[in-house]
C-alpha cells in the first residue's frame, strides 16, 4: 500500500487530514478497490482498538477512567443507547479478552521498540518549525505588529494576535480552535496554547486528546469533543459543548466538566449569553463562501476590463475556464494563440476555491503548448501560480522551446529564486564549470539569468502567489515581482542586449524542448498549478503590476 | 361489525409486544455491526451515533416489511436489511452537511458501502486477529497504540513521561497502526486459507 495513502487514512481517522489530501483520498477510495479495502481495514482496527482500550481500562480498574455512566465519550453514549448490547460485549470480553498477557508483558521492556525501523532519519528530514496551522480565516484583520498570515501559513511558538475576523487553527496534534477576533494567543506547543483574549470553540478528536488551553489561572484539558471559552481581561468563562473537560489550577483545580456544564474561571459573573452565536465550523465555511465570491466576482470584472488591453501578447485566464483541452487566450490576439493541454495536466481547484479551475503540472509529461509568433519590443509576464514544491533543479513556468534569439525563459530554481532570461545569441558556446555536475559543462548560447533573491521555501507550499517579470530592452531593465512588490531590479548590460524579442513554440508549465540531456536538467515541470497567466508587449509599470495583483488577489491576502 | 374480529385491541397490542421483542432482540445483538458498518462509511466517529439511532428508529418504522426468506437466516438478513437502510442514513446525513469540512461525497459512501457489506460477517475474525497482532507489539508500542483511545491516557502524556517529542511518537504511532494493519490482513487470509 502506498504510504502516502495510508499516511492519509490514518490522519482522515484522525481528524487531521488536509482537505486536499482528503480530497485525494475520496479519489482513491472511489477509484481503488485495495484502497477502499485498506480503508475499511483501519476504520476496523481503530474502532476495535477504541473498544479494548475502553474495555481494558474498565476491567483493570483504571482510577482515571470512569464508570460508563458519567463519562459520555462518543463510544460510551452509543453503547448506553442499547444497555442490552453493553452487557454482551462485557461477556465476550471477559471470554476472549485476555488480560493476562498485559500483565505478562509489562516486564518485558527492555527491548523497546524492536519493530520500529528509524525511518526518519532526524537530520536528513526537512523541517518547519511550528505547531499549528492557519486552516481558514474569514475577513481576519491583522495589527501592524502582527505578521500577515495567509490560509495555509504554519503558526510558529508565540503571540497570534489578530483584531477582527474568524480564524480557524489546526493544532497539529489534531486538535482545531475556531477563534473570534478580536483575539489573542500564545501558541506555546503542537499540545499547548494560552488564551490571553477571545471567544472561540475547540473541538478535540481522539487522537489530540489531552489537548490543554490554558486561560487566567487553569489549565483545561480536554477529554475528548468540543467546548467553548471566553477570555477578557476581566473574566473567563469555560462551557463544555460536548464530552468531558478536567480543570486543573486555579478555584476547581480537579474538577471534571460535563456536556451542558459552564464554569467561571475568573471574575465576577459575566452577562449569561456571551456564548450566543458562537460561530461553528459550517458557519464558518459560509461566511467564507460568502467572502470568497467577493474576491471572485472583483477579480472577474478585473479580468473583463483586462481582455480589451491592445499591449496583451495573450492571456489565459483559466481560473473562470470551462474548456477541456483547449486553454483560451481571451486577448484580442485570438484563438490562434490558444494553449492546448498536453500530458497529464489535472484539473484542479483555482485560487478562489472550487468554483474556479487551476491547471496542475505535478506528472513529468504534463504541459499546455501554445505557439506565439510575431516580434516584440518588451516582454511583461504576470501569473498565478501555487507551488507544491521545488523538486526539480529547475521549475517551468513559461518557456520558449528552442531558447532561440530572443525568446523567454520563466522558471524557479530549487532554492526558491526566480529566474527570467532571454537568449542573446544561441550560435555562441559558453563553457563553463558546473557545480551541481561537476564537470565543463556546454551552455546553450549567450544569455544572462536574472535572479531574485529565494522568494519560495517549503514553508509557502501550497499558498498562491502573483508572480510577474518585466523585460525592457528600451531601459535596459529587468524587474521582478512577486505579490505586487518589486522583488529585483537589474540592469541589461551591452554584452546582453537584445531589442527584438519572440516566443514561437512554448509551453506553460514545464519544457518541452530541453538541449542538454542530463536528468537534472531535462525535467522541468511545475509541481504546482498555474490559474493565469497574462504576456504583454509592453514593460508595465510597477504600479501596474501590483494593481493587477490587488484586483486578483484571493481570499485572505 | 363482528364481535369475533380476531384482532382485538388486546391482540393486536400482544403481538406489537412480540414483534417488539424480536426486533430489540435483533438490534441488541448486531447494533455494534450495524455500527461498525456506518462508521465505514462516515469519515468520523462525529454523527455515527446520530445516524445509528436514526437507522434504529427508521427499522422499526418499517420492521413490518422485514421478512426473512429463511427463518434460519434471519440474524444474517437482519444485519444486510438494516445496513441498507444505514447506508442511505449515512449518505443523507453527510448530504445534510456537505458544506462541512470532512464529509464523504456520495459516490464515496456508496463504494464503501458496496465493500464494507461483503465484509459485515468478519467482524469477529478480525477482532481476533487484532488482538493476535497486538500481543506480538512490545508492552510500550502497545501503550501508544492505545493510548489515543485510552480515557486518562494520551500521546501528550507519554510525551511527558518519556521526553520524547509528541510529533515524534505521533509518527511512531502510525507506523505501528501499519505494521498493525499488515499484521491483521496476513492473519485473515491465512484464516480464509484454512478454509
């Protein structure tokens, strides 16, 4: 079994999946009989480890679990529905269940975890430092102090602190805060975060159980499911929504909140209703849908207005596309100018969610072609772009196919820098000493590679970005910019200068004609999804760029 | 009207009794299978409670249509008459909250229903060969296995009794859940092999 499906199916049990992951994985179980298999197989083994861990913790007279009747956890409450059920398996438990071997086992110790082969190696592994991550956030307003964080964004130890909004948080122990703004946390561990201002709902599956918030005084640790707290600086106030809450610190230091119970943990009883209109998970998604057909619509009237612009070489708004095969340049320049997908390219979700279309190049043959002839005196590329990752030593954004005089090459190189070249002169030689082959290598001809400093690391996997170059030879200026802010800006010495610029063949997304016949240089496409992409035969000016950016931005940024 | 109508309100409340008891004899004995299979087909444990009650009630409603063709086998085609009926509970169930986070489509739910009733009568086997596997874990990998379930017990907890980071043991518990679930198909088609 793949282990990236079975990573996801036990992190879809336990409540922690991404939702592109789980979207994956809806594929695989609808399409794979071994993965429905697989499926069903860890559902089984989960809910029967749920039922010996009950049923071995009752019968071993554990202090710390409770009678059935007072401990309302999600397996107990289905078993008191049919007290008739409860006594049958307590008999086949006791029949078959045999304890002696925990007793038995608890000597033998000394060799642990002999099955465990270290497959993760610590100091080879790729890291990111945090303990939470940003799922959702709704019209989420961040202070000046307050880094901007975007849907996706991994939340590192320390103040999160935002003044309007909703922010929906996955710990990754699994378990997720739905927080009102204006709010305030410290984020202390993936197990950990104090609530120093705020209103918000935590819900807790099985597997993040022992999950503590920490609000005045307390400590609260949650025993499984949901409940909600409101912090001020006057008072705080803890409801238990669902499930079982253990206090600890504090007046009720040890004391266990039932399902309906509330507790004050500081000051002065508050007005009764503060929990009112608590805002749920699915409330939550509407207000968002909501949001994000805002962003959606101000973009598509952008983007209408955009079409009549007489400087677009082509433009592909795939985003708002329904075609199959054929990408569609909306520019005035025509349907000659159309892309065509080629290879594996997945349709995918676009920036704005579901409603809109991104084309995804993660497979080796996948690409859209187009052919562009004509002469220019500028180039400006802008697009959308999410990366999944940098795998290959170069990422494919818009290429030429021969790299021939005059024609652009847009890509990524694995530390993250952006590059944007064109050819000079392909009929020249250059040799020079490559380290990443250790060898003489033959360049393709004079050229110059303009780069940015890393703008990506895999901390920004799966967030979209606005990504745009501008090539002009007239000022002799080279800009590069990413979210509509400058990023770079050189200068095009004599040596590379070029004034008539060309694309013919191209390809979006990856590199249809590499020279070199080395692996690492022969793959290039895209781990990622493009959902636009605009050529202009034009240098735009920076305020240019950034409101295209503004115009087009998705939701949160 | 005839006074020798022979269902009387007294007869006719005797045999609701009787037919009562039959199926609460039914339900008490395959409730954990019924629910076992909805919980195949939900992507959580959130909302299997809601949709095993509402299967149970929605039986009951139409036990009268239940007739097994073979009196012998009636247990076996309790089970499969209600799991159809569990089957559209949960699909209307996610339906209702399609715009939630983690719901199944229904193409999905379908497909694992589709699976799941060919493996409603090995719910027993696998049991066993769960416990089987578990007891070849050391008493440590044991612990973690089951400590996510376990009431007063938890992966944070073990972080801090060991000093092993919690993300750490998290990924050492889904190893473990593997080499469990590997362990448990070897053990059923050995069992099926013996056949």
């Amino acid at each position: 079994m793949n282990e990236h499906i079975r990573g996801s199916i036990f992190q879809l049990i336990d409540g922690t999946i991404s939702d592109q992951d789980f979207e994956r994985l809806q594929e695989a179980i609808e399409a794979d009989s071994s993965v429905r298999e697989e499926y069903l197989r860890a559902v089984g083994l989960n809910e029967s480890l749920q039922e010996l861990a009950i049923d071995s913790a009752e019968l071993s007279g554990n202090e710390k679990a409770k009678p059935a009747a007072d401990a309302p956890s999600s397996v107990q409450s289905s078993r008191k529905s049919f007290l008739l059920a409860v006594a049958l398996v307590l008999v086949v438990v006791i029949v078959v269940g045999d304890i002696g071997f925990w007793i038995y086992r608890a000597n033998s110790t000394d060799q642990p975890e002999t099955l465990i082969t270290d497959r993760e190696d610590e100091t080879t592994q790729t890291q990111i430092a945090g303990h939470a991550t940003l799922r959702r956030a709704v019209d989420v307003e961040w202070p000046d102090e307050q880094r901007h964080h975007l849907e996706g964004d991994v939340l590192p130890n320390g103040l999160l602190k935002f003044d309007v909004g909703l922010a929906e948080i996955d710990f990754f122990c699994g378990a997720t805060l739905i927080v009102e703004g204006p709010a305030t946390l410290d984020i202390e561990s993936d197990w950990s975060v104090r609530v120093l201002n705020g209103r918000l709902r935590a819900t807790v599956p099985p597997a993040a159980r022992g999950f503590i918030v920490k609000a005045a005084d307390s400590e609260i640790i949650d025993l499984g499911t949901e409940f909600a707290l409101n912090v001020s600086p006057e008072h705080a106030r803890l409801e238990v929504i669902d499930g079982e809450v253990e206090i600890r610190g504090g007046h009720h230091d040890g004391k266990h909140l039932l399902t309906g119970h509330s507790e004050l943990l500081k000051g002065e009883e508050a007005p009764t209703n503060i929990f009112q209109n608590l805002t749920t998970a699915s409330e939550l998604q509407q207000h968002r849908e909501k949001a994000n057909q805002e962003v959606f619509a101000r973009w598509q009237n952008h983007s209408q207005e955009l079409r009549n612009d007489e400087r677009l070489i082509a433009y592909y708004p795939i985003t708002d596309s329904q075609q199959q095969r054929a990408v569609e340049n909306a520019a005035d320049s025509g349907s000659g100018r159309d892309g065509l997908v080629v290879g594996p390219v997945a349709k995918t979700n676009g920036r704005f969610g579901q409603e809109s279309t991104g084309l995804q190049f993660d497979r080796h043959g996948a690409r859209v072609r187009t052919r562009i002839d004509g002469e220019f005196q500028a180039f400006s590329f802008a697009c959308w772009v999410r990366i999944d990752s940098l795998e290959h030593r170069y990422s494919a954004l818009f290429m030429g196919d021969g790299y021939e005089n005059g024609e652009p090459h847009w890509q990524i190189r694995d530390d993250g820098r952006l590059m944007f070249s064109v050819m000079v002169d392909d009929s020249k030689e250059i040799n020079y000493f490559s380290k990443l082959e250790q060898k003489m290598v033959i360049d393709a001809g004079l050229h110059r590679v303009y780069l940015t400093e890393p703008i990506w690391d895999l901390t920004k996997s799966g967030k979209w970005f606005h990504l745009a170059a501008v090539y002009d030879p007239k000022s002799r200026r080279v800009a590069q910019y990413v979210d509509g802010q400058l990023v770079s800006e050189q200068e095009i010495e004599d040596k590379y200068h070029i004034s008539t610029l060309r694309i013919g063949p191209a390809e979006i997304g990856n590199w249809g004609q590499p020279f070199r016949k080395t692996p690492v240089f022969s793959v290039r496409n895209l781990n990622g999804t493009i959902d636009e992409l605009a050529i202009f035969n034009a240098a735009l000016t920076t305020e240019e760029i950034h409101h295209m950016y503004e115009m087009g931005k998705p939701l949160g940024y | 009207m005839p006074q020798d109508q022979p269902n009387s309100p007294q007869d006719r409340t005797a045999d609701r009794e009787a037919r009562y008891a039959e199926f609460v004899g039914l339900l008490a004995r395959h409730d954990l299978s019924i629910r076992r299979f909805i919980r195949s087909l939900m992507p959580g444990s959130e909302g299997v409670d809601d949709v095993l009650q509402e299967t149970a009630m929605e039986c009951w409603k139409k036990f009268s249509d239940f007739s097994p063709e073979s009196p012998e086998d009636a247990a076996n085609e309790f089970v499969r008459w209600a799991c159809v009926i569990a089957r559209y509970k949960a699909m209307s169930w996610q339906r209702d909250r399609s715009r939630d986070r983690l719901v199944f489509r229904e193409g999905v739910v379908e497909a694992l229903a589709q699976s799941a009733l060919e493996h409603l009568d090995q719910r027993e086997e696998e049991r066993q060969a769960i416990q089987h596997c578990l007891s070849k874990l050391e008493e440590s990998q044991r612990r973690l296995v089951l400590s996510v379930h376990s009431p007063g017990e938890s992966i944070a907890r073990i972080a801090s009794e060991t000093g092993e980071h919690a993300r750490r043991l998290y990924s050492k518990l889904n190893v473990l859940r593997g080499l469990l679930l590997d362990c448990v198909s070897q053990q059923l088609s050995e069992d099926l092999g013996h056949e």
